[in-house]
C-alpha cells in the first residue's frame, strides 16, 4: 500500500513540472502524515474520523495543486507589482477551492466528524505554510 502510494505522489510530481523542489517535497510529506494519521485514527476511533481527516488535507492538497500554476513561479523579468498580483491570484483561488471542498464535504458526507475535518486542515496548512516559508529565493 505505501509503495502504491509512493507511486502516485512520483506521477503526480512529474505532473508538475514547474513547481519548485520544496512545494515537490510538501506533498510528498502530506501524503505520509496523511496516511500515517489515517491508519492511526481508523484504528484508534473510526472510519469516519479517519475519513473526515482527509477530507480535510485532501481540501488544502487541492488547493495548493491548482493554484500553483498560476503564481507563476517564474518571476525572473516581472515587475514588484505583477508578481503580487500572481501570488494573490494564487492564494484567492486557493481559498476558494477549500471553501467549495470544505462545503461538498459538510453537505455530501453525512457522518462527517467536524473535529477531524479542522484537525485534518489545520495540520496540512501548517504542513504547506512551512514549506512556503522555507522556500530557497535565489
């Protein structure tokens, strides 16, 4: 299962290409702490906690995955102003893509586990939040 697993993140990096080399290791990590935090919460409470948990990193991961492209990584040549522009951008489709997946959870899935759906998303945004401020600017 974790070699599967491993496979899936490898295919989805080459994915993206443009993504720098700590957002590549961002995911990689969420991926293991998400599915470490779901075999330990299945087993200790329940499927539905384990499931609420993803939920929860599954919004964030989504997130991050499609906004990415459009902050335009590449910033070489770009004035001060059009990079914030990208980085806003970015951000308010990040947001938004939370939001609607945060929604369709709490209205299609009917034993969802609040607690578990903000422990799940809290810990994947810290998770993303120190990459992003790890971030090599040379």
């Amino acid at each position: 299962m974790f070699f599967y697993l491993m496979s899936l993140v490898d295919k989805l990096i080459e994915k993206l290409e443009g993504v720098p080399k700590q957002l590549k290791k961002m995911l990689l990590r969420q991926f293991i702490v998400l599915s470490i935090l779901f075999v330990v919460s299945y087993y200790i409470y329940s499927i539905e906690l384990a499931l609420s948990i993803v939920l929860g990193f599954v919004a964030v991961i989504v997130g991050i995955v499609i906004s990415t492209p459009l902050a335009k990584l590449k910033t070489k040549g770009l004035s001060a102003s059009s990079v914030l522009v990208n980085i806003l951008k970015a951000e308010l489709v990040k947001l938004g893509v939370i939001i609607l997946l945060l929604w369709l959870s709490f209205k299609f899935y009917s034993n969802l586990i609040p607690f578990g759906l903000m422990l799940g998303l809290i810990i994947s945004a810290l998770m993303s939040g120190l990459a992003i401020s790890k971030l090599d600017n040379r």
